[in-house]
C-alpha cells in the first residue's frame, strides 16, 4: 500500500530469536544481556531474542541471573527516564501474553520470575522468565511479543545451533563465546 506514493515504512515481522551461549561462555553474561533485550519495548520487537540457549550444566545459573536481570529492571511508567520495560500495546496484546503464560504452566513450565499481569492502568505485564520447558513447547516456537524470556538448556554447541534453528523465524540471534 505504501509503494504507490514511496512511503517510509517500518516493518515489524515475526521473530522467535535465540541468544547462544556456547560451553565456554560467560553464562551470566549472556543471561544477563539476554534478559535485559528481552525487556526492551516490553519485548514487542520483532528482533529481540526471546529463546535463550545454554550449557544444561550452566541451566540453574542462567535461569537465575535472567530471574534476577528481569526483577531488578521490573515494569515502569515509560516517562520514567529509567524504564526500560513499560507497558505492551493494548489490551489485545496483553490478553494474548497472558494466554501465553497461562499455557507456560499447562505446558509444565515454571516461572523464574513474572508470570502475570500487573492491575494497573494500562496493559502491563510483569518481565517474566520461563524455565522448564524444552524447545518444541509453543512458548520456545511461537512469538509472544511480550517481556517474556524462555531459558532452554543444550547439551553441546553443535546442538545449541540445531536448537536455535529449529524455528519457522530466522529473523536474528546471537552467538556467545569465551574466545573466537
């Protein structure tokens, strides 16, 4: 519709992104970043990793730093010049993360922090850490574009990648290492 008259557009498509922290990553790091992103525009953007992608023997380390990330930022007014998450979009968007996290639990996932909505004005939800659940769960495969962060342990790199690309979104990502 744009193209007859040149438009600008911007265009936010479908994502479902893994961050990667290969064995030899800092997994606190990476935890750390992942979560941050995660909460960036109360996760509603298209490129943001949503699946984060650990070392099953680092799983309990990334799952609490991510938990502890997501807390210490919390969901605040956007005017706030220290708000990194504020609310989603409309009322729509904030039943559809909800459902999301209700089929987090009906799915035999846990949450590290978050996991529900906040009565407020506005269409809040709390910046929410999944764990529990394995890569083919619709919380890992479909996009929720809300501040949710699902954390899914591998058990190699060769498999942190066949997870990672094991996605209908090839849209971003991000690989971490301790060397190149």
């Amino acid at each position: 519709a744009a193209s007859d008259t040149i438009k600008k557009v911007f265009l936010e498509l479908g994502g479902k992104s893994a961050a990667i922290a290969l064995g030899d990553a800092n997994v606190a790091n990476v935890a750390g970043a992942t979560a941050f992103a995660a909460c960036i525009h109360a996760g509603q953007g298209c490129a943001i990793t949503t699946r984060l992608v650990v070392p099953r023997e680092k799983y309990d380390e990334a799952v609490q730093v991510a938990a502890a990330t997501m807390e210490s930022i919390g969901a605040k007014d956007p005017t706030d010049p220290g708000a990194i998450c504020g609310p989603v979009i409309s009322a729509v968007q904030r039943d559809r993360v909800e459902g999301y996290l209700k089929l987090a639990v009906q799915e035999g996932g846990t949450f590290a922090t978050g996991g529900k909505v906040i009565d407020q004005d506005g269409y809040w939800i709390e910046p929410t850490v999944v764990a529990g659940l394995d890569n083919s769960s619709r919380l890992a495969q479909e996009e929720i574009f809300g501040p949710v962060l699902v954390v899914i342990p591998h058990d190699g790199d060769d498999d942190a990648v066949r997870i990672a690309n094991d996605s209908a979104y090839g849209l971003s990502g991000s690989v971490d290492s301790g060397s190149l």
